[in-house]
C-alpha cells in the first residue's frame, strides 16, 4: 500500500504519510486477495478526496504533510480494517446538493449525517469536480461496498468536520471456500464441487442404454450408470430426449453411488466462496449453497449427493435394453 500512497500523492501533488497497525493480524488469504482492489480504491480517494492541498492544511493549523492510517484488528470473531485520514471530513452540505442535483433525494428531504455520508455509496455518485487518475473514472464507492458485501462484510462511514474520514470494513475471519466447476446447464451458469467429479466424457449412440421407457444408463466400461438431465432435474428446463453428443459428469455420492449428468459446457475451475441459502429459503432440492461470479451473476453451488440420490430414486430398476 505503500506504493500506492505515494503515486496517488505524487499525482495530485500532495505530501502524504502512511501508517500502518496491526500488520500482524491474520486474515484469509481469499480475504486479503478479493480487498486488494477495495482497499487501492479506498486510499486513493482518501489522498484524493480526504486530504486537503498544503496550503489549506497550514491554515487550518495543520501538519502540511496528511496522514493516511491502515489499521487491522480481530473484533468479536471478525476482522476489523479501517482506512482513515486526517483531512477535512465529509462536506456534507456539498454531498447532499450533488444527490438533489442527480436526482437521487429529493430537495426538501431531511437526512441524518449517517444518511448522507451513506449517499457516496449509491452507484454513479462521485463528488468529484473533475475527471483525474485518481477519481471521476466511474468506479465508486457503490463498487466498493459490492466487493465487501461479497465477502460478507459490511462497511461504515465515520466523518467529523475538520479532523477527517474513516471508512470502516468488517469481515469474517474466515470464508468457506470451495474448489468448484463452473458449467452451463439451460444457459445457467452453476458451481460443481471438483471433489464430486470422477470423470467427464462426450455421449455417443454406443454408451447410452434405454432403461424402462423414461430413464437411460450409461456404459461407463464395465458399469452402467443412471443418466441425469441435470436441467430438467433442477427445472431449469423439460427433459431432453436425445442425449447423443452431450456433455457428461460422473459424479458420485459420500456413499460410492455414481450417476453421470448431462450438462451443456463446462466454464472452467475455480475457488468460490460459498453463500448459504438455507436461512432464507429453506432446503432446495439438489442445491447447497450459492455463490457469487467474478460477473457480478450468482450462481448455485449443487449438493452432488442429493443429486446422485434423487436421480437414482427415479430411475426404472428393470435391465437395460438393446439400443
């Protein structure tokens, strides 16, 4: 961060001292990876925004040279990270006549200190008067807090008039991170947990076998396996009938039992942080968790288990037939 305070400083031509606490505190590395362009932000616009020219500084009776400060602590079972200066504070009254200006409040509207300063978080809003390196480039605040909020964090504004700004972020200590495969299914994209997987294979006529009138297997070498259309399991879509040249996952349950899905095309592999669903929706079948894409786009993380079970419940039991 250093480097970054001393280009963000030289470009706008201020004097500007970083200090940094609690360095020793010990953060998910998923963590410190996903805040790094957050945190650049945040600094910059505390060099840019926070601290006043010299000359304004001197005569408020300042130190010419601002300060910067970088402190990370463990709060309560969360990590704690603030970005501060010592500038001029939030000029609330110009923050406000910018959102009437927008058209984001209306004119007449009463709003608590807390209110305002939480405006500089709405998308778009910059209180920049033009356009630098620095600021004014369409990536705010609103970004910011997105990112944070990502990572089940939140962020909060502390400002007082003439001593400067403290943006502070609280996060937990630890993410639930998972080595997962992005695929496409019904122009869905959903997260595959990668221990789940055994194999992937391309269907041709000679590995699919009619199972009853409404289920295939699949001959996977020496073994048959049931065949899941993944969307129509997961209602994305009816279910298919013809499976040739479709793409397949073999995947098995915690109890060795196998089943190969059909999917449309597989994204890639990725650590994703998972999000659980059940508080807010309850149990959802062949679904663990969801999680966030680095688009923005969330996604289900699927329960390989469930699917496996309910794939095999459904399927006819009687010995499959000649192609």
């Amino acid at each position: 961060m250093s480097r970054i305070v001393r280009e963000s400083s030289a470009a706008v031509k201020k004097s500007v001292k970083l200090i940094t606490e609690g360095d020793d505190t010990e953060v998910d590395k998923t963590v410190i990876e996903r805040l790094a362009d957050p945190l650049t932000h945040m600094i910059r616009n505390a060099v840019d925004h926070g601290l006043e020219a010299a000359e304004t500084r001197v005569a408020n009776g300042k130190a010419e040279q601002g300060v910067v400060r970088l402190r990370a602590a463990h709060r309560s079972g969360r990590v704690v990270i603030e970005v501060s200066d010592d500038g001029g504070g939030i000029n609330r009254d110009r923050v406000k006549q910018i959102a009437i200006e927008k058209g984001l409040i209306p004119e007449n509207v009463l709003l608590s200190d807390t209110e305002i300063d939480n405006l500089l978080f709405m998308p778009g809003f910059s209180t920049a008067a033009e356009v630098s390196n620095l600021s004014g480039r369409g990536v705010g605040m609103d970004v910011v807090r997105s990112a944070i909020q990502n990572l089940g964090g939140r962020i909060t504004i502390t400002s007082v008039p003439g001593q400067g700004t403290t943006f502070s972020i609280s996060l937990p200590l630890t993410l639930a991170v998972l080595d997962g495969m992005v695929i496409d299914v019904a122009g869905q994209s959903v997260v595959m947990p990668l221990a789940a997987i055994s194999e992937t294979m391309m269907l041709g006529p000679d590995e699919l076998k009619p199972l009853g009138a409404n289920s295939m297997l699949v001959q996977v070498r020496e073994r048959f396996l049931p065949l899941i259309d993944l969307a129509e399991k997961l209602g994305f879509s009816p279910k298919r009938t013809d499976f040739k040249n479709c793409i397949a996952l073999l995947i098995a349950n915690d109890d060795g039992q196998e089943a190969a899905i059909v999917i449309d095309a597989i994204q890639d592999q990725r650590q994703v942080v998972i999000k659980g669903l059940q508080d807010a929706y309850g149990n959802i079948p062949g679904v663990a968790a969801a999680t966030i894409l680095g688009d923005g786009k969330i996604a289900l993380i699927l329960d390989p288990g469930d699917i496996v079970v309910r794939g095999i419940d459904h399927t006819d039991t009687a010995q499959p037939q000649s192609a």
